[in-house]
C-alpha cells in the first residue's frame, strides 16, 4: 500500500465486530470498500489475535467471510482527522494517506473507563481488556499472580482467557452488588448462547474466588505494583500480586465522529433507524452508538453496510435482531452501573491526568474542564484526555468538548500531507 | 443607576487582566467581566512569544516597553507562567535576507536592545537542527517566552490581590455611554468608565470599529528538549506578517519548557470558523520542515486555530473611544497580545488616573483612525 | 517470516516470537518500567490498545512509540525510560 491518495465507494473505520461487519456488507453488495485499522490486526480489541490464532469460532468466520468480500484491508493505518469534507487524512509506517470515500462508516469501538485510585499509576497495572490485549501478544503472564478489579462481563471472560494462558488469578472483584448481577443472570435464561459462555468461563475460573461488592482501594508499590488494597465498604484487606487489571466498563471512541460534526447524544453518536449519523454520508455502528458487546456491533455493522451499500431492505430486516441485542446491552449497563463510591477513590495528591501529571486536587480546584485544561494542561498530553477526560466526566461531572486535530498523536509530515502530493519539492 | 466601579473592563484574556492588575494596584475600584473564563479566548491560542518587534517606531516602543516591564516582573512570575528568556533567533536564508538582519541589527544596537548576528556557522551551533546552508541569523537577546493561559490568570490573580472584582462566565450587550454596562440579561452595573478588552470580539461591542479578526493555526509537539532553543522565525517572517490582505504562512517554532514545541504561523482573513484549514496548515508546517528538516518524523500532539485582532496599521487601540469619553479600548493587538499586554496596562492605568506615561501614547490612541473612513464607539 | 526475531531493549538482546509487540518484549527483557512521568514517576502499560500513550518508548531512534501497537522487527533497537 504505497498510494498516497485511495478513493472508495464506502469506507469503514476499525475492524472490530462492527466494522468487519459493516465491510463485508458493503463489498458484498459491490461497493468498492476498504476496511481502515489503526492496528496490524482484524477483530479489533475483542477479537484481537483472531487472524493469527483464530480459538473464537465467530470470529473466525467473520475474518473468512471479510477476506472473501474482497474489501480492501489498510492496516496499521491511523485515521487522523478529515482533511476535507469527503477525505480522511491518514497515517501509515511508509507515510501519509488520503483516503476519499462517498459514504463513512465509523466504527472505532470502545476503550476502558480507568478510575484514578491511589497508586493507579504504577507499572503492573493495566485496563483487563488492555491485559488481554498484550497477552495476546506476548507480554509474559504464566505464572503471574494477577487480581482482576473494576466492572463488566470483562472482568470474567479476561480472567478465563488469562488462565488458560497459564497465569494464576488471584481474585475477581466486580464492584456492583451481588442482588443485580442475579437478577442479570435470571434475564440471560433467554439468551442460551450467553448462559453456555458464563457457565464455560464458570469451569475455567473454577477455583477462583468471584467477589460481588468489592473494589480496590489502592495499590502498592514503589516502582512496580507488588499487591493491591481492596474494600467492600465495610473493611480493607490487601491481596499481594504482580499485575492489577482493573477497568470500570468502556467509553465510546467518539474522537473521530466530533471531528466530523457528528451529534452526540449524551456520550454515544446519534444514529437513526439505518445507522446514519447526523452528518450526511457518515454512519455509525458498534460500541460508538451504545455499549451493546459483540453480537450487537456485529447486526448494528450489517446494517450500516447494507444502508450504505442502498439495500434497504435487507437490512431492514435484521433491525429486530438489533433490537434484542440493544435490550441485552441496556440490561448490561443496568447490572453493571457503577456505585458512587468508585467517582471518590482518588486521594488529594493522586494523579488523574497521567501525561501531565496533574493531581485531584489541583483538578478539583477548577469550574470545569477547559479552565483546569487551559490552567493545568490536564487532558493537553498526548492521549489527549482519552484517559483524564473520561475519568473526570464520573469524578467531577465535566463534559467533553469538542476535539482537536489530529484525532491521535501523528508526524508532523503527516500533516502536511496534501501539500507533498499537491506540490512536489518541499525542500529548496 | 449608581456608580459602584471606577472601571469595568469586559474581557478577561491577557490584556484584560493586566489593565485590571493596573487599575487595581492603583486603587482604581476594579471589575472585570468575561462571558468566558480567564484567558480562554485568543489569549489560550497565542503562542506566548514576548518579542520586540520594529515594524514601526510606535510598534518597537511597545514592544520594547512591555518586555522591560516582563523582564521586571520575572522574578514575581509563579512557576506555572514559565517564563524563559530563550531570545529570538530570526534565520536568514540567503544573502538578501542577511542584509535584512543587519538592518535588523543597527536597528535594534541604535535603540540599546541587546542583539548579535550570527553567519552561518554560528546559527548552526546555536542551533543544529537548522538545514545546512542558511546564511545566518540575528539573534534576540531579551526576547522570552511564557504560558499565555497562566500569564493571564497570574496578572488577573494580581488584580484580585488589590482588590478588583472579577465575574467569570458574564457577557456583556453593551457599554453605555455614562460608563457603565449592560449585561445580556438586561441588568445593569454602573462605573465610571468602561474598558473593551474583548480582541477580535471588539467590534460586537462597538460596530464599525477598525478591527478584523485574523486567523492563526498552531502545532503543538510531544516532549523532545534541547530539538531548539531559541524562538526561531524567519525574516521572510515580516513579509508575511506584514502582508495585510493575503493568506500567509511563515517559519516560527518555539520551545516550551516542557520541551514541546509550537510550530507557526499562518494568517488569514475573513476565515471566521475554528476549523483547521488543512491547505494552509500543510503549507505552514511544510514551511517550517523547510528549515527543520528531522522536524517531520517528530510526533504533532495537537493542532488549533484562533483569532488575532487586527487593525490597519498594526497597532492597538488603547484609550478612550472617539464616540464616548467614558468608553474606553485596549484593543486591537493582532499577534503582539502577549508582549504588549504589560505596556497596555500601563499606559491604560496612566492614561485613566493622569499620571505621565513612559512612552507616547499617542501612536495608540483610537482617536487616530478619526478621519471618517471608520466609524468609532 | 521468520518464527523467532531478535532485537534489543535498552542494549540487551531479546528474542520474541513473531507477532509480538514491543511492549511484550520490553516486559520480556525484564523491564517493567518504560518511561518517567514529567514529574519523574514510573511508567508502564495500561490501555494496551494505543490509546493512553504510557507505553511510549523509543524505537530506532524515535521518541514517543506506541510500543503495544508496534510489532517487534528483526534488529528493532528499543529503550525505555527516554
């Protein structure tokens, strides 16, 4: 892939469930489409390794059904921001992308929600699903005491994955209480294929005490974490271990539809009946419209590559499918909802932006999120807030604001892209 | 209406809060008004270079005379302001260019300001990261950088300090000529006289004002101390900045002491929106890896835009208006916001209480642009 | 491509299986701290999927990898704490 400037028919952003999805929609139906990952993989973070290593046989089949669809795969490929109106400007390791498209299909995913707490910043501590990520991929975990913390059906599915690759699981500790994952549980009876997955995790986790109630309190260490402190809200214990994986559910990756002028509503992008986002041309599928998981990312994907490709009514079809996995996600972030006690955990001198090392307090003195920005520089690093500004959405109620260019830290060269293909020596 | 202020001055960015830290330390009963917080307009934008600059006599004494005040007040500055006395390296590409820089030179020697020119090889130790083959340079000794953002909340601290008034989050309908103001729910809040400190936003609160809104981009870097050390700007800068109708980019990269970078400059009419322009952000940032070549493969965290106030000779307006003797200006700073913030507030306080000024006044006052063509207050 | 790559961290030779990242081989070689805050604390991975910018290292030569999104390549020259 060395052109500098591609143009498609649709272009689908991120190759998790909902973009492998939205691709294989769209070339199937014989748009010309290309699939735009910022990583070297398909699957995006759930089905990360799937390529290499295909053990999910959901996965496996969405990768062999993309790789019929004959859609174009730019891997490694930073989307950065819009250039223009119907461009992307891009990033790849050979150099600087343009991409036009007619018709954006926007499916960036998820990341995890980190809460500051005492210690949080020491090496060993990781998101689960960014743990499992980097497992995937050969950071060494056998034989590693690992405590999984925080909130979601991650905490569950990383700690199996993590067992089978030989590491020893502490604990699990899920922060809501015990009475609403129950009544969750009675509402997956309607969902067989999720009852098997929980009682196979049930059997690899065997042995591993599942805690309801419990979040951690503080980790210790000096240069590296060596043990955690967790709570109940009654009393304090420490568990000593080598790694914390610690998430409190995921955020939307909204960076890019801002950058577009898509609307949001509340957190996620606002998308109607066919995925179609406010902007014209532009649609949104996946974790970006509502925290749902896989399956419903997947139909969600579908249906934005058959709106995009013009048939209507095949996707029309799939909407009541959508539908039930919506349900299934909004009973999720009802069971998971978090407890008030997690927005309190950072101490005065905790730090909550990590780029700059800004501390709570100093955050706290401030009225809202441009004034401690412009003040502190929190949120101003290079994960430009990805991290900060979500955690101080739940610490201190602040909203986001729109974003700034480039959508990830990039080469400058690769800002000045259009002038290298427009105008040919830079140099004197 | 009772008089319950001496002044009022509406806008709070960096010339705002130095003409209410002014106002203030004099005793003046001070408030100052914002419909957005301290510092967040095109204070929050600006690039934070204390320069001297000799576009004119009247431009060079203020320049010179706020970056005699800055030097003064280094030692008050808090750590955040991050003042550094990096000076300005302007680079000159050819022989041309040279010979503007020892004009440059006799310029600046003649009115005491400290400079030594470089040939070529001076600039490339000072600084090694230029490509090869430049003709040389005039460095800038006093010249400094600080934190724009926490400049002015710093100046606004020192205005509270003496007791001004300061309302975040307060806009402004209009100035009323017995000197006081009209807020946008209709209240009113009487005062003596009133000051707009609004930049580029000026004209809303007095149409017809001579003062155009021109817009920058910037670049901001990850961390790479010691790439540059110097405010480094081109001398086909001041063609650029000098230019007063076309779209312009030119050479200008600063170190911040956190050893990020800010990478300019563009200019540009009539581009009112916030949105990056991305031909003449590539054009800016191809400028400066003209000189910079490695600057390239360095990693851009950030890139924004925002808007300077422009007025048709490049100087500010700073005095009472043409229509009202009770409404007042500190205007109109296009890209020397930053710098001539301190000499505004000076001169604003003496101009206010009687007192004599250090520099002429005059070259500032509104009253100039009085021949008709613009209509005033 | 070959099963096995060799490269470097902070000068000592580690071999990685390929598909492995550079944060993965970083942890390989024993170091768990890659970088010092601005304010001179320890650092290592959290998000692992390129987005919190903790895992920043310098590869060949140039600052500021996302060293979970690379992969490791044979003779890559890795260093921390930069």
């Amino acid at each position: 892939m060395n052109e500098t400037r591609l143009r498609f028919e649709v272009v689908v952003v991120g190759a998790g469930p909902a973009g492998l999805a939205a691709a294989c929609a769209a070339a199937e139906n014989g748009c010309r489409t290309a699939l735009v990952d910022d990583t070297p993989w398909l699957g995006g973070q759930i089905w990360r390794g799937q390529q290499a290593h295909p053990a999910n046989p959901k996965a496996a089949r969405w990768v062999e059904r993309f790789r019929r669809a004959k859609a174009s795969l730019l891997d490694q490929c930073t989307v950065l921001g819009p250039a223009d109106r119907r461009t992307l400007l891009a990033e790849h390791p050979d150099g600087p992308r343009q991409i036009e498209w007619e018709r954006l299909i926007l499916a960036a995913g998820a990341r995890e929600l980190f809460l500051p707490f005492p210690g949080w910043t020491l090496p060993g501590n990781f998101g689960p699903g960014g743990l499992q990520s980097l497992a995937k991929h050969g950071w060494p975990v056998a034989g590693k005491r690992i405590v999984l913390a925080g909130s979601g059906p991650l905490l569950l599915a990383v700690g199996g994955g993590l067992r089978k690759m030989g590491a020893s699981i502490v604990s699990i500790n899920e922060q809501a209480p015990l009475s609403r994952l129950i009544s969750f549980a009675t509402g997956l009876l309607a969902w067989p294929a999720k009852l098997a997955q929980a009682a196979r995790l049930k059997w690899t986790l065997r042995g591993t005490p599942f805690r309801c109630g419990v979040w951690p309190v503080g980790a210790e260490g000096g240069e590296q974490l060596r043990a955690v402190t967790l709570s109940d809200g009654r009393r304090q214990w420490m568990e000593a271990c080598d790694l914390l994986a610690c998430g409190f559910g995921l955020v939307p990756n909204v960076e890019l539809p801002l950058a577009l002028g898509c609307q949001l509503d509340d957190e996620f992008v606002r998308v109607d009946p066919w995925q179609a986002s406010s902007v014209a041309g532009v649609y949104a599928a996946g974790e970006l419209t509502g925290i749902g998981g896989a399956d419903a990312a997947l139909v969600e994907g579908e249906i934005a590559g058959l709106a995009a490709s013009g048939k209507e009514e095949a996707a029309r079809r799939l909407m009541a499918r959508r539908a039930a996995w919506r349900r299934f996600g909004a009973d999720l972030g009802a069971a998971f909802a978090l407890r008030e006690e997690v927005a309190r955990l950072a101490a005065a001198e905790t730090v909550v932006c990590r780029c700059e090392d800004v501390r709570f307090d100093r955050m706290k003195s401030f009225a809202g999120w441009r004034d401690a920005k412009l003040q502190t520089r929190c949120g101003m690093g290079s994960c430009q807030g990805r991290v900060c500004g979500a955690a101080a959405r739940v610490l201190f109620g602040w909203g986001m604001e729109s974003v700034r260019p480039p959508v990830l830290p990039a080469r400058v060269e690769s800002l000045c892209a259009d002038f290298l293909t427009d105008q040919s020596p830079v140099r004197k | 209406m009772s008089q319950s202020f001496d002044i009022i001055i509406v806008g709070a960015g960096i010339v705002g809060a130095a003409c209410a830290a002014e106002c203030a330390a004099a005793g003046l009963k001070t408030l100052v008004l914002d419909r957005g917080i301290v510092g967040g307009g095109t204070t929050a934008a600006g690039m934070g270079h204390i320069v001297a600059m000799d576009d004119s006599e009247a431009q060079f004494a203020l320049t010179e005379y706020s970056r005699r005040l800055w030097l003064q007040l280094r030692d008050q500055l808090s750590a955040d302001v991050e003042y550094e006395l990096c000076g300005t390296l302007w680079v000159a590409a050819d022989d041309a260019e040279m010979a503007e820089a020892r004009r440059k030179e006799k310029y600046y020697t003649e009115r005491k300001a400290r400079v030594e020119i470089l040939d070529g090889h001076g600039l490339r130790r000072a600084e090694p990261n230029l490509r090869p083959g430049l003709a040389g340079g005039l460095r800038v000794l006093d010249d400094s950088v600080v934190y724009p953002p926490c400049a002015a909340r710093f100046l606004m601290d020192k205005a509270l300090r003496h007791g001004a008034e300061f309302r975040a989050g307060a806009a402004v309908r209009a100035l009323l000529p017995d000197g006081g103001v009209e807020m946008a729910d209709g209240s009113r809040i009487g005062a003596g006289r009133s000051v707009n400190a609004t930049g580029p936003w000026s004209p809303e609160l007095m149409p017809g004002l001579p003062v155009r809104k021109r817009k920058g981009h910037l670049v901001i870097t990850d961390r790479y101390p010691g790439f540059v050390h110097h405010q480094i700007v081109e001398l086909g800068y001041l063609k650029s900045a000098h230019s007063v109708s076309k779209d312009s980019v030119a050479f200008n990269i600063q170190p911040r002491q956190t050893g990020q970078m800010l990478i300019g400059s563009s200019r540009q009419f009539d581009a009112e929106g916030a949105e990056v322009d991305h031909e003449i952000l590539s054009r800016m940032l191809a400028r400066a890896m003209e000189y910079l070549p490695s600057l390239g493969k360095l990693s851009a965290t950030r890139v924004w835009t925002g808007h300077r106030a422009a007025t048709p000779d490049k100087l500010p307006l700073i005095g009472p208006s043409l229509a009202h003797n009770r409404i007042w200006l500190a205007s109109g700073h296009e890209g020397l916001g930053i710098t001539t913030s301190l000499g505004t507030g000076r001169l604003l306080a003496d101009l206010v209480l009687g007192r004599n000024t250090e520099i002429p006044a005059q070259p500032y006052a509104p009253a100039r642009f009085a021949d008709g063509s613009v209509a005033n207050g | 491509m070959a099963d096995q790559i060799q490269l470097r961290v902070n000068g000592k030779t580690v071999s990685v299986t390929a598909g492995t990242v550079v944060a993965a081989a970083v942890a390989q070689a024993g170091q768990t701290r890659f970088r010092r805050s601005v304010q001179g604390e320890a650092r290592g991975p959290l998000c692992g999927m390129g987005i919190c910018m903790e895992c920043r290292v310098t590869i060949n030569g140039q600052a500021h990898g996302r060293s979970c999104q690379t992969l490791c390549q044979e003779a890559m020259e890795v260093r921390t704490d930069e």
